[in-house]
C-alpha cells in the first residue's frame, strides 16, 4: 500500500511512557519505506517509458519531415511534368497548324496553277475552234470529194489525205486526234 505524503504527514503514532512505541513506529517506517520503494520504482519505470515515448516522437517526427519533404518534391515533379506536357502540347499544335497552313497555301497556289491552265486550255480551245468554225469552204469536206489516196508516212500520228480537185495534199489529224480535238471541244464548251 502506498502512502501519500498528506497521509504521512498526518500519521498519529501511539506514545508510550518514554515517547513513542517503538513497534509502531517501526511498523510506519516500514509501510513508508515500502511506499517510497513503490513509488521510486515506478518512478525509474515512468522515466524509461518517457525516454522511449522521446525517441519514438523523434523518429516520428523525423518521418514526418521525410514524409513531407517527398510530398512535396512529388508535387513539384508532378507539376514539372505537366508543364513540360502543356509545352510539348503547345509545340505539337503549333507545327501542326505551320503544317496546315503550309499544306493550304501549296494547295491553293496548286489549284490556282491548275485552273490558270485550264483557262489557258479553254482560251486555246476557243480560239482553235474559232479558226476551224471560220475555215473557208474550200477546206471543208464535201460528200462529193472522193478520197484519193492516205498515208502515214511523212508524219506518223497524222494522216496525209490527197483529194480529187485539190493541188496540194492537206495534212488533217489521225482519228485519235479528231477524238481528242472532240474531247477538248467538249471542256471548252
């Protein structure tokens, strides 16, 4: 049983002819020194305990300052590499809209080339066809107009056609080129 020092304090001993009884006096030293040896051993054991509870607080707290400063070092990669993300991204969208631009431009200056052509074909086309459809009668065919004779061979790809009343042979398209005259007849109509 331990005592408290106010239960010390008021301990009344017994008192006998030449003072105090020595049995009860012997017997409250022994209660005190057993109370004192109580309390001194749970004293040593409260102060070991506190000496762990200290180390453990400081490896704690340790971690804790570990912990936060990859908690943080984490979040400044994690924004590192969304930014180095968003430029790279900017980067792609840029070449890509350069590229697209390029490609329009090559493409337009293409169709403009092409249609420069086609117009240049169709006024071509008009005007051979202006030429042929002002011919004088003379050089048109005629159903009575026999052909005399056909060759090939002073210009291949045409046909030399030598008619009955004419003084000289005319040099008139293959029926390949009279297709094809047909055909650009047909674009510039």
């Amino acid at each position: 049983m331990a005592l408290t020092p106010v239960e010390i304090r008021h301990i009344q001993l017994k008192r006998g002819l030449f003072g105090y009884r020595k049995a009860s006096v012997h017997r409250m030293m022994d209660d005190i020194a057993d109370s004192f040896e109580t309390v001194w051993r749970e004293r040593s054991q409260l102060v070991e305990r506190v000496e762990e509870l200290e180390t453990e607080v400081t490896r704690h707290v340790e971690l804790e300052g570990l912990l936060r400063s990859t908690l943080v070092s984490a979040e400044r990669a994690s924004q590192d590499l969304k930014e180095a993300a968003r430029r790279e991204a900017d980067v792609i969208v840029t070449e890509a809209n350069a590229e697209a631009r390029k490609v329009m431009r090559d493409v337009i200056s293409e169709k403009e080339a092409l249609m420069g052509d086609v117009r240049r074909v169709q006024a071509l086309l008009r005007s051979a066809l202006s030429v042929v459809d002002e011919a004088p009668a003379e050089f048109t065919e005629s159903p009575a107009a026999p052909v005399v004779a056909t060759t090939t061979e002073a210009h291949p790809g045409w046909t030399v056609e030598t008619r009955g009343p004419q003084p000289a042979p005319m040099v008139v398209p293959a029926p390949a080129a009279a297709a094809e005259s047909e055909e650009f007849r047909k674009l510039a109509g």
